[in-house]
C-alpha cells in the first residue's frame, strides 16, 4: 500500500496575474506603487510619494487570487512627471482630490 500521495503535475498558481504583471512591464509599468491613503501613492523603488492630484490611475484586471483566497484588482499608475507602474491591491483604488482651501 502507497502511503504517499501521487504526485501532481505542475500547477500553475495565479498565472494570470502574473502574465498581467509581465504584460505591462513589457509595456514599460515598471514601478510598483502602494496606496497610503485616498489622497496619496507611494513609489516604492523611487522611495517618492505623490498626491492624488499628480497621478492617473486606471484599473486594467480583477484576478482571482488562489493563494490568499481572494480577488487582486491590477491598476496601471502614471505620474505627471512620467513615472508608470502597478498597483496591486484587495479592493479597486480610487484618488480623491483634495479641498481646495482659501488659506
């Protein structure tokens, strides 16, 4: 009697997130950008935060996330200098504009 469970072939965990992520590296989104609060993102490798109102967010793909058991929603970031990358996150980002004050 086998005590061990055959083994599996190869399965691919979370493939489509990760052809997404290769996709639009190939297209130049190379930065990976996390949300700190509905007025700002942060630029990890560039170590920059930028306010809501110097980047364009898109969202590009929800995926379902085997791993955590959940959907990953993809955004595409463009800063207004230039800077393009992903962002990746459990809900869909939004950016709110901040009140204009007359101070």
């Amino acid at each position: 009697m086998n005590h061990y469970a055959k083994p599996r072939k190869n399965r691919k965990v979370n493939s489509r997130i990760t052809m997404r992520i290769i996709e639009f590296h190939q297209k130049g989104y190379q930065m990976d950008f996390l949300q700190i609060n509905d007025y700002a993102l942060s630029c990890l490798q560039k170590e920059a935060v930028f306010p809501s109102e110097e980047v364009s967010v898109y969202l590009i793909d929800c995926c379902f996330n085997v791993l955590s058991r959940s959907f990953t929603y993809i955004h595409t970031v463009v800063t207004a200098d230039g800077i393009k990358g992903l962002l990746l996150g459990d809900k869909i980002a939004f950016m709110l504009k901040r009140p204009v004050t007359n101070d």
